[in-house]
C-alpha cells in the first residue's frame, strides 16, 4: 500500500513538472501573473526562453515554455507589455533549446 501510494505521488509531481513552463499569453494585463517585456539583446534579459513545439519539452523552470491555447491549460498567465520598464521579467526569446535558462535567479520565483 506505502509503494502504491509514494508510485501516485512520484508519478502527480512528474506531471506537475512537466507543465511548469506551460503559458498562456493573455490579451489584458489584468488577466496576467507576470507582466513580460521581450529585449533585443540576450545580455539583457533575466531569462533565455526556448518556445517548445510539445507540451511535453516544456519542463520545469528552465525556459523551456510551451504557449498553450488556453488558458485553464497554462500554469502561468503572461502579458507582454510594451517598456521595459513595466515589466515584472524580461526575457529573450533564443532559436536554440541549449540557450534556454536563468540568468537572473532573483527573479525565478516569478515562474513558480
């Protein structure tokens, strides 16, 4: 019975993690829970992001995101806003999975 249920707990977090980096880009930013700003240059950004094909690539807080269709499928709601200066995270987005990744880490918990 104890291995039936560490195997159900195991197996819900492993599906938590999977849809972490789930979002959804909102069109009022009333709606969102974290307002983005998207930069030109990779130096400025306080996340590296890698737009995933699969629901199933988008996996824990690394920048791996997956733009759902809707929003009950998303774990987090952004808006894109226009300044930088509104923003409660700036990302950029890289053509390139292995770029994707922090690199501010004060911010992270913005993802969670």
């Amino acid at each position: 019975m104890k291995k039936l249920i560490l195997l159900l707990v195991f197996a819900l977090a492993g599906a938590f993690a999977a849809s972490a980096q789930t979002v959804y880009s909102a069109q009022y930013k009333s709606d969102a829970d974290v307002k983005v700003y998207v930069t030109q240059y990779k130096s400025d950004a306080d996340l590296v992001v890698y737009k995933c094909s699969y629901k199933s690539d988008a996996q824990d807080n690394k920048g791996l995101w997956y733009f759902a269709q809707y929003k009950s499928d998303a774990k987090k709601v952004i808006y894109f806003v226009d300044y930088k200066s509104d923003a409660d995270l700036v990302i950029y987005f890289s053509e390139y999975k292995s770029d994707a990744g922090w690199r501010n880490n004060s911010k992270k918990h913005l993802m969670y």
